[in-house]
C-alpha cells in the first residue's frame, strides 16, 4: 500500500533516527587502506580553494536525505548530458524545473570546463533545483570501468583541480551532490559474498578521505559497481566500511536499474530492502524503460515504489520458548470466505533463522528457526481458526516473504484455537497474525515486520459431498462392502480386496452437478485404520467414469502414497475424461463416476472412512502465469562463481575461454562444477515449474564413451535434486549444441526445500576422457501459474493508525498484552528513495523530451512527468537557506 505525500512527511519524521557514522578515529587514520590499492593522493595545498567552514549543506541521517533546514527530501528529477553540448544543453534546466523537479543529474567528463561548470550550476540554483553533479566519459576509463588509478587520476585533475574553484563557492555549498564517478566499479560479480568488491571499497574509501580533506562537507555519492547495476558492493557491512571512512557521515548510495536484477517489482523491493540495512539513503540515479534492452524495466514500477511503503513492525520482548502473541485486525462488515484465502508479506531478522551446521564439522550451514508465524479468522460468534503456520526454517533471509494460506473446505478441528467446535467461513468479522516462539532458540530475536495483509474470495467447488447426516449416503454407493454413513463419514467394512466407491446417474440426479467436459481436480479425504498398515504398501487407486449409452469406460490413475494408517489424509487426483471419452459427445452423457480401492486383505473390522469429496474446476479460479529469467551466466567476465565441487578431489580444472566455461577433466574423473554462490541470487524461487537451459560443447573423444552428464541443485537444507540428464544421442559432438530440461511439481524430491535458497546448482558428470567440456549460456527460467484473484479486503498498514488498530487477541508464556501493545510499531517495507530519471533529452531510446526546451515531451516523458508517480505528482520543494 503506497503512502501519500503528506503522511510520508510525517512518517519519516517519526522514523528517521540518528545516523551511525564515525570518523577517521574509528578505523585509525590509513589502518584500513591496504597500500597495494591506490593512495588518493597528497595533501591540500595551501592556496587550493576550499568550500567555506561553516557554510551549510545538505546532510544525510539513516536511510534520508535531509536539506539545510534539515527536513527530509526525496528527489525527483533528470539526467542530463550536459558534457555532449554545454551550450545547446544549459537550455534545459529552466523547462525541467517547470515540470517541478527539484534535481537535475548532470553528466560532466573532462572536456566540460570550470566556466561552463559555473553556468550551468548558476542556472540550476536560480531554477531552485539539487544539482548531482555526475563525473562520467566515453566509458574508456571510467563509466563501466574498474581501473583505480583512472578513477584517482580523474578526482585528482578534474575535481579537485579543474573544477575547484567552483565547486568549492559558498552558493553551491547547499545545493550540490558530487557523484564521484558515473558507474566505475567491477563487472560481471552480483555476490555479496564476493570479495572481489575489496579493491572498489579501499578505492572509495581513499578518495572520500580525499574530498573530506579539501574541505568539501557536502553529500557524496557513490554508484553501484558494474554500470551502476551491482547494488551488492554496498551490502554485507561495505556500506558501513564507507560510511565509518567519511568524517562527515554524508554518503549516498546510488544504482542504475537495469538488466534483470532490476526488471520487476519484487527485484526492486528486495535491493531496497538490503540496501536500507546499511544506512545510507538510497537514489535511482538512472533506470531504463519499459521497451529497452533485453531485460526491459517497468519505469512506472520504479516510480511507484519510490514513494515508499509503511509496515507493521513487532519488537518482542522474548523470555521463554513458550511465549506467543496474537494481534487482531477488525473489519467493517462480515465477509463470506468459503473457499477463499489470506496472504501475508514477512520480513524477519535473520537471526531467527537459526543457521546451523547440517552435520558435525561440516562446513554447510541450513536454516534451522522455529519461530512460527501464523494467520487466523475470527468468525462472528467469536470462534476462531487458524488457517496455516509457517516457521523460520522456511523463510528466505534478508528478504520478504509471501505466506498465503488457503480456508480449508473440510474444518480440522485442530486449527479450531480456544476450544472453538465450529467456524463460520460465511460471516468472517475479524484477520489475526500469530508470533509463536515456538520453542526457539535465546539468540534468536529482533524485529518482525508485516504488510498487505490481504484476504480473497472463494470459488465455490463444482461438487461437495460432506457426509453430515448419519444415514444418508448423498447417492453414493460401495461395492463388496457394508455401506454405512455416521459420525460426519461415509464408512465402508471392506467384504472383498478392491471396494468401487461410485455414484450413477441411475441413483439420482447429484452426478448431473458435475461438468465432465472440463478437467477437474477432486479431493478425497480418507481415513485407514492400523490395520491396514500392511495393505498400504501394495494398494492401488484409480478414479473412473463411464459415458454415453455404451457407458464406454474411462479411468485415471491415483496415486496410494498419500495415504497413512492411523491419519486422515487427502487423496488427490485430476479428472481429464474430456480429452478420453469417444466418441467426444458422449461425455455430455454421464452413468457413471467414482474411485476404485484395490489390494485390500480381507477380513477387516475396522471400515474405510471418507470424510468429505470435493471436485473443483480450476479454470473457475482467476490464473496468471508470471514468467521471468531467475539467473543467466553468459561467462563474459570470468568464471561467474562456478568452481569445481570438490566431489573428485579437485581434478577438474576450470577457465574462461572465449566467454565460455571450460572445464579440464582427465580420464576416468567424476565429479561436480556448481555455482558456489548461488544462494546470493534472491530470485531462484522453486515455488513454480522452471526451465534451465544451456549451451554446451562436448569433444569428439566423448563419442561412443561411456560419459554422462546432468545438473542439479540443492536445497537451502542441502537435499540433492539431480535432474536433465544429458541425451548424449542428441549431441552433435565438436559443436555446440542447446539442451533444455523442464522440472514441474511432480519433479522435487518429497524433501526438497523449496521455499529456500537453493546451496548449489550445477552439473555433474562421469566416466570421462581426458578433455574438455564447454558451457555456455546457463538460464534458468520459472513459469509459474499464480491467482489472479483480486483481494476482497487489504490492510497495507500505510498509517499509524492502521497499526495502533490492532488489538492484542492473546498472549502465551512470559508475555502480556501492555508489552506487545509497546511492542508493536510503524516501521517501511520500503524505504522512499529518490531518482533522476534517464534522460531529459539526448538521442538515447530513454528520451524523455524530443527537444531540449521540453516543448514536446515523449510518451516515455509523459509517464515520468505527468504519471500518478512522476515528477508532478511526488516532487517536493528542497529549502536552500
């Protein structure tokens, strides 16, 4: 739910807090710079010009960019290539700061000179706008480039020497940004965990020394490594690094969106999310556009999520493994949630994961958190029902999670909470969340933040049969057994080894409610005793139809391992007898349906139980179905993460060769290559189907051998899921060739830990010759169908009194309903972030003006301007004195 401008005032008073920085003092004067990394330089001289002391400048604290009245600020504005034509250039700022932006993002290069840079500044001032003031070139030593000693080269000539004299002017003092330099950093890296961020870091940390000692307090700011696009070289406490080495604690971080870490909403929520973590405001300092490049970015996305997102925010107090609480939201009226749903947004610390070794000594480590989050209904008479729990171990880190749960259409009268025998999903007056401790561990605490608690309509099933009244079979029938209704189940004592549970068109009209031409989907909820404990393994199940005037026979089969001696279980399987039945027109013509049981040994004393049958079509249910490249190793910087596994004892040898993965095996080897880091790449998600494609090259010695060859992944719980074994029959060996493998539903282990980040993904292989095996063009692409159904009720916690709206329901263990009630606060979902939008007007397909003057804005420049989130609509005025 997104805020409004007013409100977002007034929340990011109440929210920003005091800035953690430091000065040289913490670190020692030049303790943390390795000197095999560039010095920035020597000291000042004395006749260099310097910024006055005391003349005020815009400051930072937390995530907030604060004006010189200390007021906090969000800018919204445009590049603009000031440096392509100075003259034709300086045109624009008047007509950009009419659209009422109040930034300007101008692109400068060595060419621009200290006049031109005084002209342009004295306009935008005049135009009362924020000047980031951008540092870039052709991109052969800076922009895209990770060359230290051009990037020294270049602060040392150009900022600090050409440029000085009017930088440092005590007009401009409150009314600038230096970015330091327009996307320099490493390529090709997108890990955290990457320690390839160190010469970057030590770098930048040398020159805002550098800037600080000539005297400069205003904010700096510090682009993303790889163009820009790499946000994870401030993550992981290297934001801290940076801010610990700024005297004045004034950094802003910035990052260009694009490529496909940046191309949908839950990307730009999850960087903002990490990027918060380390303090440090946040702009987007460029982005592309809805038609541009191969990963294209929703402009209207970036906008929309600039304006920010408030959450509910519980600090518990813990003191035992018992405690618990439950806050309860009210509604306005009674909804009807038969066969409906709730979803929830959760953020936890990561410290309530628990990470622990998967076994002693081992060096892997699996979420092990039991905390539970739970939702709940109340109905109007009070009772309440707990729909579903999910706990830590399940839960992504650093990042937030969507929990949906189902009402279930058969009650459990375990979900039933405060000796509740009854639940109305027809009148649903109240949406309860659950925090449970559930018997986790001490260390394991801080914040738990919540948002869009959202609640759906139901799709009534095609068909129920709830067997409620002792006696009455609803028209169905058993064969070879005794046939009795009783204790809300229909119960069969088995008097053969298979029993035909079916309901005919001859007994009644109920079989007419059931639409056979579509594909259904039917649920059976069974109960075997212990004594069928030895039956199970052997049983068999298959659902049947039969049609038309020949009650021509159909069936499908069903799968028996769903069922458990001693528990309810649900036995579920898909109906497609409208693509079976011939001729097609007798499916309109239904005898018959029902389920056969087989492999029963007989005598038994105790009956099979079915306790409701439901058959749904799921085309009734609203679907989408989102698509999205999750990862893709193109191998054109390096090896990308991959590593030998281990598994061979280190044999294979790995190299980047003409952009491709090369991997030197000898003969006879086995063994694994995988991407080590893979766990960093937050958009994997297993939730869906995905399609991992590659290209790979494998020699002509491999022909007519013994050598295979398939990829896998593990789980963030390390269960190993090897899958596309390579057809070695469809390999042209000598030349490249594409192998697609699709995994669905039905293809993960029972095991497998599909809400996590997955440890390793890669390929194995075996039987070798000596030679090499080339990879190239690794993707891995999730197809998942999600409903499309539109929420019929949405708390998005966007004000304080949203949250002060919550009741405490109960507590549990050592907790009290006055400490959750302090315990529960306003914190974001997403932190406000400022952009200038790429670009006001040059001869990029990013165009947001046909003319420098703006007289003619493009459909792009209309959106960004004119938009519900654009410069008109979010812009607010920056004081300067």
């Amino acid at each position: 739910m997104k805020m409004k401008l007013l409100p977002w005032v007034l929340m990011t008073g109440a929210l920003t807090l005091t800035a953690c920085g430091g000065d040289d003092g913490l670190l020692g004067e030049d303790n943390d710079i390795d000197m095999m990394y560039p010095e920035a330089g020597v000291e000042d001289p004395t006749d260099r010009p310097r910024p006055p002391e005391n003349e005020p400048t815009m400051t930072t604290s937390d995530n907030f960019l604060l004006d010189v009245t200390g007021s906090p600020v969000q800018l919204r504005g445009a590049t603009l290539e000031y440096a392509q034509d100075p003259a034709q250039m300086i045109q624009a700022i008047e007509p950009l700061a009419a659209t009422g932006a109040n930034a300007v993002r101008l692109m400068i290069d060595s060419s621009v000179t200290s006049d031109q840079l005084d002209g342009v500044l004295t306009q935008v001032a005049e135009n009362n706008m924020v000047a980031v003031v951008s540092l870039t070139d052709d991109g052969s030593a800076l922009h895209c480039q990770e060359d230290p000693g051009a990037l020294v080269d270049a602060v040392n000539t150009l900022w600090l020497d050409q440029w000085i004299a009017v930088l440092a002017q005590d007009r401009y003092q409150g009314r600038v940004i230096i970015n330091i330099a327009d996307g320099w950093g490493p390529m090709g890296i997108f890990n955290p965990s990457s320690l390839g961020y160190q010469e970057y870091v030590d770098t930048y940390k040398a020159l805002i020394r550098r800037f600080r000692e000539a005297g400069f307090k205003l904010p700096l700011m510090i682009d993303g490594a790889n163009c820009g696009q790499d946000f994870n070289a401030f993550l992981l406490g290297r934001g801290g690094e940076l801010l610990a080495a700024d005297s004045e604690s004034n950094l802003i971080f910035s990052a260009a969106a694009g490529g496909q870490r940046w191309d949908s909403a839950d990307k730009i929520v999850s960087a903002n999310t990490l990027l918060a973590q380390e303090d440090v405001p946040f702009l987007m300092s460029a982005f592309a556009g809805s038609e541009t490049g191969d990963f294209p970015i929703d402009h209207s996305e970036v906008m929309a999520q600039a304006t920010g997102d408030v959450a509910f925010v519980v600090d518990t107090p813990w003191s035992s493994g018992e405690d618990g609480v439950g806050y309860l939201n009210a509604f306005g009226e009674a909804l009807d949630l038969t066969g409906g749903a709730a979803s929830l947004d959760v953020y936890m610390d990561r410290r309530y994961l628990e990470f622990m070794r998967v076994a002693p000594g081992s060096s892997n480590y699996a979420p092990n958190g039991t905390t539970g989050i739970s939702m709940y209904l109340q109905d109007s008479d009070g009772n309440r029902l707990r729909l579903g729990t999910s706990v830590a171990r399940e839960l992504r880190e650093n990042t937030w999670n969507k929990l949906r749960f189902d009402v279930p259409a058969e009650i459990d009268p375990a979900d039933l909470m405060d000796g509740a025998t009854a639940f109305d999903q027809s009148s649903v007056t109240h949406v309860g969340v659950e925090i449970m401790a559930n018997g986790k561990a001490d260390t394991a605490e801080g914040e738990i933040k919540f948002d869009n608690m959202n609640l759906f309509p139901g799709v009534p099933p095609m068909y129920t049969a709830e067997f409620n009244t002792d006696g009455d079979t609803e028209q169905w029938m058993a064969t070879n057994s005794e046939l009795s209704v009783a204790g809300g189940s229909l119960q069969a004592l088995p008097t053969g080894n298979q029993v035909d549970f079916s309901m005919a068109a001859w007994n009644g009209d109920a079989i007419g409610q059931i639409d056979f031409s579509k594909t259904l989907n039917v649920t059976v909820r069974m109960f075997l005793s212990e004594e069928y404990a030895s039956d199970i393994p052997n049983m068999w199940m298959q659902g049947f139809g039969q049609f038309g005037e020949g009650w021509s026979w159909n069936a499908v089969p069903v799968a028996a391992a769903p069922l458990v001696a001693g528990q309810w279980s649900e036995v579920k399987y898909t109906m497609n007898f409208n693509e079976t039945v011939q001729p097609p027109s007798d499916i309109d013509i239904a005898q018959a349906f029902g389920l056969q049981v087989g492999g029963i040994s007989t005598p038994k004393s105790d009956p099979i139980m079915i306790d409701s049958i439901v058959i749904e079509d799921p085309s009734a249910r609203p679907t989408k179905i989102v698509t999205d490249t999750q990862y893709k190793a193109t191998f054109s910087n390096g090896t990308e993460g991959f590593v030998n596994a281990g598994w061979d004892g280190g044999q294979v040898e790995l190299a980047n060769v003409d952009d491709a993965l090369v991997a030197t095996v000898p003969a006879g080897d086995t063994g694994a290559v995988n991407k080590a880091d893979v766990n960093s790449v937050r958009e994997i998600n297993f939730g869906g189907n995905l399609s991992v494609k590659a290209k790979i090259l494998l020699p002509e010695s491999f022909e007519g051998t013994d050598f295979w060859m398939q990829f896998f992944f593990q789980s963030g719980s390390w269960q190993h899921f090897a899958f596309g074994p390579v057809d070695m029959e469809a390999i042209t060996f000598g030349e490249w060739s594409e192998v697609e493998f699709e995994i669905t539903d039905e293809d993960y282990p029972e095991d497998f830990a599909r809400t996590l980040s997955p440890q390793m993904f890669g390929f194995q292989y075996g039987d070798t010759v000596a030679g090499d095996i080339m990879v190239d063009d690794i993707e891995i692409i999730g197809d998942s169908v999600v409903d499309d159904l539109q929420p019929i009720y949405e708390q998005g916690f966007e004000t304080e009194g949203s949250v002060d709206d919550l009741t405490v329901d109960f507590t549990a263990g050592a907790l009290d309903a006055g400490s959750m009630l302090a315990a529960k606060m306003t914190g974001y979902h997403v932190v406000p972030f400022g952009w200038t939008a790429s670009t006001w007007y040059d001869d990029s397909a990013l165009t947001i003006a046909e003319d420098v003057l703006g007289e003619v804005l493009t459909e792009r420049g209309e959106e960004i301007v004119n938009g519900e989130n654009g410069i008109t609509a979010t812009s607010m005025p920056v004081m300067f004195e």
